[in-house]
C-alpha cells in the first residue's frame, strides 16, 4: 500500500450531525496530494457510514464493528494506515486555511518533536480557547489536568498571548498531529477507553525524551462535549477513574504512596461538595470511579512495572503546587497567574 505523508483521521461515533458540518472545512483545507482524509467508524448505530459513502466517496472509510472507545477505536484503526504523519481529528472540530504545513513543517525540523497540537479555540465564542487543550495541556502535582488559556471552568480570551511555539506536557486528542511511528510503538493505552488517553500517552512518550509542543500556527475550532455532554455521569466517572489509573501507571516510584493518598483525601472532599449540593448522583459516581480504580490496580501493576525503567523523571511541564488550591484559595484564574 502506498505510503500518505499525512493522514487525517476521524474517529466518529454516531456523529453524522457532526460529519455534515464540519467535513465540508477539513475537505476544503487539507485537499492535498500528499494527505488522505480517512473516517473510522466506531460501531456507530445512525447512518453515517450511508452518509459518507453517498455524500464522500473521496473520504476514506475504516469500519469497527463495534464501540472500542476513543483509545480502542485510534489504536485499530491507524494500525491499519499506512503514512509518516497522522492527524487525530474529532468529528465535532473546524479547521481552517493552512492548518497541517506550519505544524508538519514545525515537526520535520525538529527530529526529537513526538507530538504537536495546534490552538484550540471553540467554536461558538471564536474569541475564546476551548476547554479541551486550549494552548496547550499540564498537569498539577496531584495529576489534576489544566491549560494555557483554560483553568478547570474558566476560560480565557485569545489575545495573542499565547502566540508561541512551547514545549507542552500534554496535547489534546482533540487534535493532535502525531510521528506514526511514535504512536505505533506506543498506542493508546484502551483500559482508559475515553478521556486522559492522550495524557497518558505524551506522559510515556516523554519519559522516553520525546518533546510535545503546542505551535499557534494552526488554528482549529472545537465544539467539545459532543460524544459525551461536559455535564455526563459517565464523563466524570470516566475522568476520576482515568485520572487515578494516569497517577498510579505513571508516577515515579517514590511520589506514588504518598500521592495517591493526598488525591484520595481531595476525590473526597469533592465527593462532600457534590452531596452538599444535593448532587447524589455525582456523588455516587466518584465513589463508583474508585472502586473501578480499585479493580482495575493490579492489570495496571502489570503496565506499571514495564514502564518502571522510564517513569523516574521530573518534568519542568509539571506544575510542583496544587492547581485546584490556586484556583479557588488563591483565585489564580488565569495561566499567566501561575508560577511553575
């Protein structure tokens, strides 16, 4: 099979609403000779497949018979992509005009650059990052994902601020501009099956001495929340639970005890505020979310033990102090705020 330069990829889950808007942007900007366009359908119960092949018969299609998730679906279907570059595209994402070459070009010239995203602005306040990577993703001590631009709610405008080519900890899966090769050799861990997948990724690829960056050269537009509303049962038992099985695979061996434990603490506490809210639901969820770390610890033991050899390493993209603390104690809302 003939190899592409660059492969843009979107996983779609019953998302033909989504197909329909934003396929006619990626259509538009990324027709090239040296990219390909590719659909993976994951199992999905609407007609999308009937969509594309009647409406895009140019797109190429991967079918899943089933629903693997976002970490299952990318995994099987780029192992079956033959190109040097591949594009995580989301379904639910705009692009615009020149928005592969400034990062592909950005990544040929830099032989150590595993991963690129560009900045994420969304869709419906144009003027305004988006929740999912914005300018770029961290992590605080405790594991607690934020961003340039995005502190946990609060978001801010694009002014320019973070016009800048930066080593990053983490880029979202929200659009992320990836060497095949290092995903090949790495993949999405799919115990995760959605969300924190992407984190957990660039944190093993970084330990192995490969850089992630964020390059504002390209600009994309994200709805967000458009598999699972930002509001779901399901999102946040998957973001408690991921966000543990992240800490404990990760984690150097001498922080883990002791950091586990202080999130154990935290997770409660926020559990606390959901039931003092009359949340009950949410509060049932968080403590669903660590049984099912629980069950899950000792297949992670397993994962754990082979990555031993490369996650001893300190990051400078990690923030040392608590961004929750920051946030609602300090009132440090912003990124330029924080002091790493």
């Amino acid at each position: 099979m003939e190899r592409d330069k660059v492969a843009v990829v979107i996983l779609n889950w019953n998302g033909k609403k989504f197909l329909e808007q934003f396929l006619p942007s990626v259509v538009e900007y990324s027709s090239s000779e040296n990219v390909s366009i590719w659909v993976a359908d994951n199992g999905s119960t609407d007609d999308s497949v009937d969509f594309l092949t009647g409406k895009y018969p140019q797109i190429k299609q991967i079918i899943l018979y089933k629903n693997y998730g976002f970490a299952g679906g990318y995994n099987k279907a780029l192992q079956q992509i033959n190109a040097e570059y591949f594009v995580l595209l989301n379904s639910d994402v705009e692009v615009t005009k020149n928005w592969i070459d400034p990062i592909i070009d950005y990544i040929e010239e830099n032989d150590d650059v595993a991963a690129v995203q560009p900045k994420i602005l969304a869709f419906h306040n144009k003027k305004q990052f988006e929740y999912a990577g914005a300018a770029g993703g961290f992590i605080d001590k405790f594991g607690y994902p934020f961003c340039r631009g995005r502190i946990l709610d609060q978001f801010e405008e694009d002014n320019g601020q973070y016009n800048d080519i930066i080593d990053i900890f983490w880029a979202t899966g929200a659009c992320l501009f990836i060497r095949s090769q290092d995903f090949l050799e790495n993949l999405f861990d799919e115990d995760f099956f959605a969300h924190m997948e992407e984190i957990d990724l660039c944190w093993r690829l970084k330990n192995k001495n490969r850089r992630i960056v964020y390059n504002y050269q390209s600009t994309v537009y994200h709805v967000g929340g458009g598999t699972l509303p930002k509001k779901s049962s399901n999102k946040l038992f998957l973001n408690y639970r991921n966000n543990l099985l992240l800490l404990y695979k990760n984690l150097p061996q001498k922080k883990t005890s002791k950091i586990l434990f202080q999130r154990m603490i935290l997770d409660g506490l926020s559990a606390m505020v959901y039931l003092a809210k009359f949340q009950f639901s949410y509060f049932v969820t968080v403590l669903k979310a660590h049984r099912k770390f629980y069950s899950m610890k000792q297949n992670f033991k397993a994962k754990r033990v082979d990555l031993l050899q490369f996650n001893n390493k300190s990051h400078s993209q990690i923030y040392k102090k608590s961004i929750v603390f920051d946030y609602f104690i300090r009132k440090k809302r912003n990124f330029t705020n924080i002091k790493f």
